[in-house]
C-alpha cells in the first residue's frame, strides 16, 4: 500500500467526512449541465474504445453511476475505504475497490477509458509524471483518459470540511501544465475546456474549472 504522507492523509481526511460528502455531494452533477456534457463526449468515444472503463478517485461513486447509465461498462477505485463503502451502498449494481491511483489493479492496455474527475487535485506535483504514465499504461491503445481540476497556482490546505477534521491539500493547476505532462507520458491532448467558476447554488466554486481529454498514444514518448 502506498505510504506517502500526502496519500495517508487523503485517505484520512476522506474517511472522516465520507458520509457527509455523500450526502453533500449528491446532486451536484444534476446542478452542472456543462460538467455533464463533458462526461457524455467522453462516454460517447469511449463506447468505441477497446475495454471496460475505471473511475479513479471515484468518491461515492456519482460518476461512475453516471457513466453506468450512459453504456458503459464502468468499476470505481479510491484510496478511501469509507467512500467505498458509501458508493458500494449507493450503487450496489456497480464495482468498487479500494486502491491507489499510482498503482492500479489493472493489467496493461486493459481499460478503454479512464475518468480522473477532481481526484489529480490531492497529489503533489512530483508525482503527477508517475501517475500519468500509470493511467497510460493501463489504456489500449486509442483508450481514453478524462481529467477535471480547478485552475490556478498554489495550493489550497483545509483543516475541515463538513465539520469534520481533516488535512488535504488542493493543488491547483494551469492546463497547459497538465496538458505537457500527459503529452510527455503518452496521453495525447485532444482537448481541453475551461468553465467559469458557479459562484452561487449548493456547489460554489472559487477558481475556472478545467477539463482535459487525451488519448493513448499507438506508440510510446521515447518513440
């Protein structure tokens, strides 16, 4: 199991507020039509890639039940065993395990898409490179990766969420940074759409909203 600070404290963090995301977090797709259009594209061209495919950083599961409702076949995985357990009890009709983003229980080329969906946020910079060539590595090729992050510089501590404890840091990032990362692992940018923050509503948002779509390269960076 991965041992890094940042990694135990995600983990932590998420454990103490799960139930209390679950039920916040709910209907926030239903609030944001244009977050919902990206994930329709995404499942419309994964549909015609080659494989089942993996929601990391999965949550409660909302995504994945979403793609699930769209065609495909979709399994959800995160660091968190209580929001697990929570998207197992939400969605019994769907597959989730417990694992780390830096080490996925897939073998190689097996999933024909991959949905990040603001779970990239917790891990630090050093280890983005790592991560991407992971995602790769587990895509056949023509496979599909989405990713969804806030835009910005710096990072963001929080010490509560949902009055609970917790200690996570927020990384927010530039695109075109993102973008070149994936690029250098072999995820090939296809393209890229930057929302306007919702500032009012249920789900407030301090920063622009990013989301990136790549695909699998047919040959690998060094070539």
């Amino acid at each position: 199991m991965d041992d890094h600070d940042f990694v135990r404290r995600t983990r932590w963090s998420y454990d103490a507020a799960a139930d209390t995301y679950t039920e916040w977090i709910r209907g926030e797709l239903a609030a944001k039509p244009l977050d919902r259009a990206v994930l329709d594209g995404f499942a419309e061209l994964a549909r015609n890639a080659d494989g089942p495919v993996l929601d990391v950083g999965c949550g409660p599961g909302r995504v994945t039940a979403y793609l699930a409702e769209h065609g495909l076949a979709v399994s959800g995985t995160d660091l968190s065993p209580g929001m697990i357990a929570a998207a197992r009890r939400s969605h019994p009709e769907l597959r989730f395990t417990e694992g780390s983003m830096r080490a996925l229980d897939h073998g190689d080329g097996e999933l024909g898409g991959l949905v990040a969906w603001y779970s990239i946020i917790h891990v630090p910079d050093e280890h983005l490179p790592e991560v991407f060539t992971e995602f790769r590595r587990v895509l056949a090729p023509g496979g599909y990766v989405q990713l969804a992050f806030q835009v910005g510089d710096g990072i963001k501590h929080r010490t509560e969420a949902g009055g609970h404890e917790v200690s996570l840091d927020f990384h927010r990032r530039r695109p075109e940074h993102v973008a070149e990362l994936l690029h250098r692992a072999g995820l090939v940018p296809r393209a890229r759409l930057l929302r306007e923050p919702d500032e009012d509503g249920d789900f407030p948002e301090e920063t622009q909203q990013a989301f990136l779509l790549a695909r699998k390269a047919s040959r690998s960076p060094e070539e």
